[in-house]
C-alpha cells in the first residue's frame, strides 16, 4: 500500500511552537483523509526549526466508488414530487431511473447515483492547501506581497505518494505561488543543497546525510546522551533541564554538544542565579560537581554546526558572551547586597499592586497586620512573623530578581541570611510563595505559614474586593491556586483557623484601601470586633458595648456590609476548592456540601476532620440504616407538610407520646443530641457518629410499630413533629439532605 | 568573505568604520537607497521616517542607513562592556520582503568577515514589538555564537496600520558586531578608524566621555520640568500640524507632524529614564506617543509617497 510524504519547508519556527505544529499536521491530515474514506495504517509527524513534516502509511491508492439507491416516488406521482425527484438524484429524465416493485406500494422510481471514487493523489491536493492555508499557528505572519500566513515565510512543499519500491509521483497541488514538488533542502550551512526525495526512508536518510536529524525526540536523546557523556569525561554531572532540553531540540536540526568555562570567581554567585542566568540567556545547560554538589564553572552549549575548527572559534564566543551576562549578573548579587534590602521599602510607595488595591507598601501594611494576628494561631512569634511579612517581597525590588523574577522568594532567602535576618525570616522569603501549585512542597515552618497564609488571603479578599474572581478557564491572578494554597497549608499543617471572621476582618481593610478612607481608626480596632458578628444590627451593639467606632456610620454601613458578603463569598469559594481539592483525593464531595451547609462553618481542618467521620459512619450497617430511617421520615415530613401547608417543628408533647416505641425514640433523640452536642464541643467526631448510630434501632423500631398519619390529628401532629426531631439530632453533625448516594 | 583587495584600515574586522562602510556598501549593491542618519534623537532606526513610514502603504522601498539611537536607561556611566545609552544601529528595511532575505542577511555577514563554517548563526524567536510605534511584526533576534547581533523582523502593523506589502526589516547593532569581528571584550576596546599606534582612534576615544556625561544627564540632571513640558508642546504641535496638513483626501504635513511624534517618544524615554514616571502614568505616556504615531501613519497613507492616487 502507498505511503505520503508531506514536508513544509520553511524559515526558522519558534521551538515552543514545534511540537504542538508535529501533532496539529498529523492530526488535520489524518482526520482529512479518514474523512474522505482514507483509512490508514500509521502516521507519524516530524518537526525541526524549519521543516514541519508528516509520513502516513498504508493508504490505498483510490477512494472506494460508492453506489447510492435513492427512492423516488411512485410510478404515476404527481408532475412536481416526480421534477422533485429528478432534481434532487441528478437526473435529466426518467429514463435515467429504474422502476422497482414492491408488494406493498405497488412500483415506485429509483435511482441509481454512482460516485466514482478518486486517486488518493487527487484528494490529498485537496486536502493539503487548505489545511496549510488554516494551519493553527499561535502566532502566524504576512510576507513579502502574498497574502499566505504561516508562522514564517514558507518557502517550498514536498508531497509524495507512492507504494514500497516503486518511483513515487509527486502530488501536484499549489499554494500561493509555492508549488508542492519532491524537492527538499538540507541543513542551512552545512548542505544547503537542493536534494530529491522519495519516500519516508528516502527523505530521513538523505537529510541525515544532509546533516538533518528530523525526528525531535532523536535529536533530544542525542543532546542528552553527549551532554551527559561529556560531562562524565570531565568527572562533571549534568544538571538536567527537560524544559531547556525541549528548547534548544527546537533550535538545531544538527546537535553538536560543545563545553565552554567561565572564571571560577563566577561561582560566589548563587548557583541558582548562574543557572539562571546561563539557561534564561544563553540556553545553556550548566554542571555540577558530584563531590560538592555545587555548580562546576563550566557549561555545555548545544551548537547546531560542525565547525571546520572542531568548534574552538564557537565555544570561545559563547564564553565571552557568558562572562558578560555573568558580570552583569555578579554586578547585580553585589549591589544587591551592599544595598540591603531595608533600602529598597520605601520604592513600594511608588508601586502599584494593581490600580484599584493600592500600592504594594499598602499590601505589604496589610500583610503584615494580617501575619501578626495569624502568627499565634500558628504557633508562630508575633514579632517574627510581622519581620518576615515586612521583608518578603522586599527581593522583588532587587536587581537580580528584575533580570529573573523567577528567582523571587529564593533571592529573599539569600539577601536575608546575608544580612543576618533571623533564620525563621529567611526562610519565609522563600516559602511564604509556596505552595506554587498541586505538587509543590507547603511551608511547615510557623512563620512561614503565617506570611503565606497572610499574603494568600490578602490577595483573594482584594480581588474579590474589585470583583474581579475568577471564571470559567479565566483565573489570571491565580486565584484558585492561591484558595487552593490556602487549604493545604491548613490541612496538611492540621491548623485550626476560623477563616470568616478573618475574611471580614481583611475585606473592611481592603475596603478602606479602595474607598481610601481613613484608616487607622477604624483598622486598629477591626481585630477587637467579635469573629462571628454577622449583622448591622450585632456590630451597632459591639459597637455601643466595645466603644468600637468605624469612622462614620456611613463607612460602618458599606464597608461592614460588603465585607460581611465579600466573607461569605469567599468562603464558598474556598468550599468549592476544597470540595475540588477533597474530589481529587477520592473523598465524596456531597458529604463536603453536607457538612458546609451547617452554620458557621470556616475552620477547614475541623471541617475536613468531621467529614471523614461522617463518611466512615455512612459506610457502616447503622450509618446506612440510619441514612435510610431519616431519609424515610424526612419523605413522610415533606409530603405532609405541603398537605397542610405548614412545618411541623419540634419539640414534641410528651404527654401525646402514646406508643411505646415513639416514646422511645423521643427519649433516644434527646440523650442523642445532647450526646453529640457534647463531642462535636470536644471535636470528637468519632464518639459523636457511635452516639448517632445509637437512633439507628429507635427509629427503625419506631416505623415497625406507629403510624405517623394517626386519625387523630393530635397525635399527628406531634408524630410529625418527631420526625422533624430526627432531623434536628443529625443536624448536629452534618445536613443529611445533601447526602448523595 | 572579507575584500583581500582592502587596505588593513578598511577592513571590517579591523575598524569600526569599515564594518559600517562594508554594510553600506553591500545593501547598496542590493539596490538600497543608502541614506543618512535621521536627524532627530531616536530610540531605533525604526523611527526613522524611512522605515515607519515608508514601511507604509503600497509602494516599493529598499533602504540602508546607519542610524545613532539613544537608550537614555541603558547608560552604564561607561562601566558596561556592551551596553551604551548611545549606539549604533544599522538599519536596513525592503519592501515587499524579498524570499532570500535570510539567505541575504547572512552574506552580508559574511562580507564583514563572520566565516559561516566556524560560527554558529541562529535564528531565535523574537517578536518585536513597538508599543510607542503601535508597531509588530514576527522574526527573530539572531545569533552568533551565543551573542544577539541583529534584529530581523518580518513587519505585521505598523502605526495601528496593516503592513501590505510587509517590509524585511533588519537591525544590526554595530558595536556588538564589531566587537565580535574584532574579537574584543569591551566596546570601549574597538578600533575605530583600523589605524595602529599613535594614529588609532578606539571607540573609548570617541564616545567614553560621552557615555560618562550622558549617564549622568539621563539619571541624574536632566530638566524634568522641561521634559514634562516639552512633552505637552511635541504632542500638541503634532496634533497641530496634523490639522493644518489635513485637506480631506490628502494631508501635507505628514512628515513634519511626525517629527513631533519623534520628539515626543524620545522625550518620554527620558522622562522615563528618570524614574518620574510611575507605572500607570507609563502606559498612558506610551498610549498618547502611539496615538501620534497612528495619526501620522494615517496622515502619510494620504500623501503621494504613502501610496495615495
Ligand atoms: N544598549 C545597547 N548597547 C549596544 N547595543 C545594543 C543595545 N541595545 C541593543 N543593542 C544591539 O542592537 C540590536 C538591536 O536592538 P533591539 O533592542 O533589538 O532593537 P529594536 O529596539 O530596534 O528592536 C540588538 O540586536 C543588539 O545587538
Ligand atoms: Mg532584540
């Protein structure tokens, strides 16, 4: 069977778009032909700075004809359903059709459309201009006078198609000018060459020998394999970098592994910063000693040329290109330092942290206060945690971190410990970013936790301020990792913070910041509002009893109302993340809702705690039993209810307890209750799930032996009223109508 | 490969005149209009008013010239090896792009002595992008050995204007070209006029005290009042001119209005340079030099150079 042969030849192609060009061409080509009836064997795409390129094998060498019956009307229709028919099989008369009987309808038109099928060549000169002139580049361009995009200037088109052995035909199509032929290039340098080419092998093997690696793995392996052969012949280890390595795979169609020195004196920089700097710049790979672990003053450059001197010429030019970026980036660790980070605070005034949140001084003011109040909860010293807030992002203004802002926190770590901060400040420089996503490591240090916490909080309240959360794939401050962050420094850290009150708390201050009203009034007496004050009503009387006193009352009317509802929305953010969070934890996320739904629910651990009790109580006999019991009796409540159109709500009336087994049940849900009551008070949660279970044989006793629909409305309604008693004893634990399953 | 018929002092790999010579004398060989430095403070040959504007509307063009740029923030007070507040760029722009200008751009390497069997050029992803121009376009910065040596850019928009025909614009920065030709490490180090001895002028001896006392202008001195004021006069004037060139269909003050738009980029680089300008104040500075510039691009699509009947 033949086999295709496409290569779009081209200028230079951005590295990070190459790969997802390969899939994007085999892709739009293969569906195209299954489409068309071209069913294939294997296809496989190849990509290189200027060549995209893709082989499909096994493919027949013509479309299959295809044979269509079309019914027509019945012998004897009327004029127009016969015209009708005509028209719409292609026929000019109906000598063109046949007449076919059946039993049943008597003899009716048929025509048969015959659809030849066409010579792969002939579709695939369909398919392959319009695929080239729609091709999904991220970013693509305009040259010369034409009006063809592609990533950039495209510049010839090899199309063959022929069986194993035989001579294949070239695919005659044309795009823009640019005329498909078997016509392809070699490497841009060192066989520049115009070179004819058959098939797959064909091709592979002569741009090989026109020093062509084209398959992008192929090309990495070889990177890799000489890099790290070079760096053992030199008793250096490679320090590997599988983003770089993707990279500079893109950057060359002939990889020559080369090693290149920098002045020893280089290595007082932080190895972190010369990686930078040789990566970000350079795309240089960098060596480590495997004795000391440090960096090695030696980097391996990946050259795309066979240099007529063995590449002396090659590696003294990156060298001296290495030693400038590495003097500049010595300059800026030096004067980093010598500067101090202290010097650098006051520069936050005149820096915008977004336009409507204030400067970043603002936020670092914010920060501050908030790790302070969360430092005791923590286990954290108040005084440290105020330190490392005040310094964490005092790196971000340091010169090495504008040359690589992916070294912020890091930087902190080191500027800190050279000027001698306490080490527990130090580290929360760096650690006070984490975690940066789902696998990334969380702070365990107290002070760490507190900045974290402190710095993630502050940025959801302030964009939730502004309105501007996140929707849909949009999420461009990061909002849910930091929510995200959040949960786990709490989780895996077992902390117990009540987070709605600190929500308000934060948005009144981010308020202010927005509304700019004064602020230290009211700020400094924020924390001495009670945590659960939800209301206006509760703060006018914290206010009265505390000689609390916002500003004005207007500030106290919208700020405390806004900040009441940015809590709440927030909260139910940070729910959905840890639903999201639990879900990917194989946890139920219903039980989640189920326990949310209860009052006053924001300390996470206790929340989470108080989950996995339910969910092993409910995988039990009596936590299922008990599920069915009150999900039975919540049944027979709603159906009555909305008969008489009211609630039936506890407590009931002992005396109209007449049964034994609702008397009972009256008495278990009462011992229960209290029962749970007292453990969920000592977070006991296992101890409250074995006293829930104990309504379990009261409840199912209670439906053998009494009807709840008594003649005499009395003792219905106080029935009734009992099983409402059974809702309220679970409520204790979680709200058992959101229970799935 | 290098002229063996040059004089040493002419040779591109000795002087630093001679590269530059060497360029103009190759592009003019490519059928460019070799033409002189703009005469305005600019922060790019692109403003040059042959290659923004004529970067516009339908017409042919083929030009080279060297053009001073001033990166008021790249002052190192002369303590840098490759960056200067001053530099030289080269700035050749065709258009319609012609499909050999990379293979062009390479022999003009080679004419100023890069032996392409020894060193490594490479094309690497750089998109350009000129805020203040309302200028893109997609190319590269090449390489050579490691080092950025010129800017290649295929241009998409400029002015807030489509570019069609789209110019190949290529900007070659000269000193750090010369450096690599000449094989030294600072800047300051390069022979400049290819003579030996008593007679050898280096780049030091022309522009080190001119880096040291720009530095300190830019950083330092510079009359911010002024600036600010300048600033406000440039864009006014330019909306000025604009007027008084508008008659319906044609405009006849396109070029003098843009001079203006110049005056204001450059301005604002200082300003900027200064560090009175705070981040939000920044994007509505570039957004009111682009708004000059897109105005002066319009007004040149109206002139019989931009292409209009
Ligand atoms: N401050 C500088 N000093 C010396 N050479 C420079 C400086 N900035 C850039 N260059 C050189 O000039 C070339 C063009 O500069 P670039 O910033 O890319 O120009 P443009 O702004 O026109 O795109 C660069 O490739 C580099 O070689
Ligand atoms: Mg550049």
């Amino acid at each position: 069977m033949p086999d295709l042969l496409i290569e779009l030849f081209s200028e230079e192609i951005p590295a990070r778009m190459q790969a997802q060009a390969a899939d994007g061409l085999k892709k739009l080509v293969t569906d195209a032909l299954v489409e068309r009836g071209l069913l294939y064997e294997g296809a496989k795409a190849f990509v290189t700075p200027r060549r995209l390129a893709l082989a499909v094998h096994g493919l027949p060498g013509r479309q299959a004809d295809q044979r269509e019956e079309k019914k027509g009307p019945r012998v004897g229709a009327p004029e127009g359903a016969i015209a009708g028919f005509l028209k719409s099989a292609g026929l000019a008369s109906l000598d063109q059709a046949s007449v076919q009987s059946d039993p049943k309808k008597g003899d009716f038109y048929v025509a048969v459309v015959e659809k030849p099928g066409r010579p792969t060549p002939e579709v695939i000169a369909d398919i392959i201009p319009a695929i080239i002139r729609g091709f999904p580049w991220p970013k693509s361009m305009r040259w010369g006078s034409g009006s063809l995009r592609w990533v950039r200037p495209l510049h010839s088109i090899v199309a063959t198609f022929g069986a194993e052995g035989d001579e294949p035909e070239v695919v005659r199509f044309e795009v823009d000018g640019i005329v498909s032929s078997n016509v392809t290039y070699g490497h841009r340098f060192l066989a520049p060459a115009p070179i004819t080419v058959k098939r797959l092998d064909d091709w592979m093997a002569k741009l090989e020998a026109a020093k062509v690696v084209v398959d992008r793995d192929r090309r990495k392996d070889i990177i890799l394999n000489d890099a790290k052969d070079l760096a053992l012949a030199n008793g250096l280890e490679l320090v590997e970098d599988e983003g770089l390595l993707d990279e500079v795979a893109g950057l060359v169609e002939w990889p020559v592994v080369l090693m290149g020195a920098f002045e020893e004196r280089f290595l007082d920089i932080p190895d972190e910063v010369i990686r930078a700097t040789i990566r970000a710049n350079q795309k240089c790979f960098v060596l480590k000693n495997p004795a000391t672990g440090r960096l090695a003053n030696r980097f391996l450059l990946i050259s795309n040329l066979v240099a007529s001197d063995g590449g002396a010429a090659i590696v003294a030019g990156n060298e001296r290109v290495i030693r400038a970026r590495l003097s500049d980036a010595k300059f800026f660790w030096d004067t980093d330092r010598v500067n101090g980070l202290e010097s650098r605070m006051p520069r936050f005034q005149s820096i915008t942290f977004h336009e409507k949140l204030g400067s970043q001084a603002e936020r670092i003011e914010r920060i501050r206060r908030l790790a302070v109040e969360i430092a005791p909860k923590v286990g954290a010293q108040p005084a440290l945690a105020e330190e490392a807030a005040l310094y964490a992002k005092a790196d971000l203004l340091t010169e090495v971190v504008g040359e690589f802002p992916e070294l912020q926190g890091l930087m902190g770590r080191y500027y800190a410990q050279d000027e001698n901060l306490p080490p527990e400040v130090a580290a929360a420089c760096e650690e006070h970013y984490k975690p940066q996503g789902p696998g990334d490591r969380v702070p365990t240090a107290p002070v760490s936790i507190a900045v974290a916490l402190a710095d993630k909080i502050d940025t959801l309240v302030g964009f939730w301020a502004i309105d501007e959360k996140p929707t849909g794939s949009k999420d461009p401050y990061a909002l849910r990792r930091a929510a995200l962050g959040v949960i786990r420094i709490v989780l895996e850290n077992g902390l117990r913070i009540r987070l709605w009150s600190i929500l308000r708390n934060r948005a009144i201050e981010v308020l202010q910041t927005i509304k700019q009203l004064p602020f230290e009034e009211a700020i400094d007496s924020i924390s001495a509002l009670p945590p659960d004050i939800r209301t206006l009503k509760g703060v006018q009387a914290a206010e009265d009893e505390l000689l609390f006193k916002f500003a004005s009352s207007g500030l106290r009317l919208t700020v405390f109302g806004e900040a009441v509802k940015i809590a709440d929305d927030l909260l139910s953010f940070f729910a959905d993340r840890l639903k999201v969070h639990l879900r990917e934890h194989g946890a139920r996320h219903d039980l989640v809702d189920a326990v949310f739904a209860l009052e006053g629910q924001d300390d996470l651990f206790l929340l989470v705690e108080r989950m996995t009790a339910l969910a092993r109580f409910l995988e039990t006999e009596d936590g299922k039993t008990l599920l069915a019991g009150y999900r039975r009796a919540v049944n027979i409540l709603r159906i009555e209810e909305k008969k008489d159109g009211r609630a039936f709500t506890g407590p009931t009336n002992a005396a109209l307890l007449k049964e034994p087994a609702e008397e009972r049940l009256a008495d278990a849900i009462e011992q229960v209750k209290r029962r749970v009551a007292t453990a969920v008070a000592a977070e006991d949660f296992e101890t409250a799930m074995t006293a829930l279970a104990d309504l379990r044989a009261p409840v199912d006793a209670f439906f053998d032996a009494v009807t709840v629909n008594d003649p005499d409305p009395a003792l219905r309604e106080n029935r009734l009223k009992l099983l409402d008693e059974i809702r309220a004893a679970t409520r204790g634990i979680a709200d058992f109508d959101r229970i799935g399953g | 490969m290098i002229d063996p018929a040059l004089p040493a002092h002419m040779r591109p790999d000795r002087s630093f005149q001679a590269l530059l010579l060497t360029l103009q004398r190759f592009w003019a060989d490519q059928g460019c209009v070799v033409l002189q430095p703009y005469d305005m403070e600019v922060g790019a040959g692109t403003f040059h008013p042959a290659t923004t504007l004529r970067a516009l509307g339908p017409k042919p063009w083929k030009a080279a010239y060297v053009q001073p740029s001033r990166r008021p923030k790249d002052g190192r007070y002369g303590e840098n090896p490759n960056r200067l507040q001053h530099y030289y760029q080269f700035q050749v722009i065709l258009k319609p792009s012609p499909d050999n200008l990379q293979e062009l751009y390479l022999k003009s390497l080679q004419a100023i002595g890069v032996d392409l069997g020894l060193h490594d050029v490479r094309f690497v992803e750089d998109d350009w992008e000129s805020p203040t121009l309302g200028a893109w376009g997609l190319g590269w910065e090449c390489w050579c050995d490691g080092m950025e040596v010129s800017q290649f850019t295929y241009f998409q928009q400029v002015a807030g204007i489509e570019c069609a025909p789209v110019s190949g614009e290529l900007t070659y920065g000269l000193e750090r070209l010369a450096m690599y030709v000449q094989g030294v490490e600072n800047v300051y180090d390069l022979n400049f006029n290819g003579r030996e001895g008593a007679e050898k002028i280096s780049y030091g001896d022309v522009f080190l005290q001119a880096e040291q006392e720009y530095s300190r202008h830019n950083f330092e001195a510079a009359d911010t009042e002024m600036l600010l004021e300048q600033f406000r006069m440039a864009e006014k004037a330019c909306h000025k001119y604009l007027a008084f060139g508008d008659k319906g269909e044609r405009h006849e003050m396109a070029l003098p209005a843009y001079d203006q738009c110049i005056k204001a980029s450059h301005v604002f680089n200082l300003l900027d340079a200064r560090g009175v300008i705070s981040v939000t104040e920044r994007q509505s500075y570039i957004l009111r030099v682009r708004e000059l510039a897109k105005a002066c691009g319009a007004a040149w699509l109206k002139t019989a150079a931009g292409g209009a009947a």
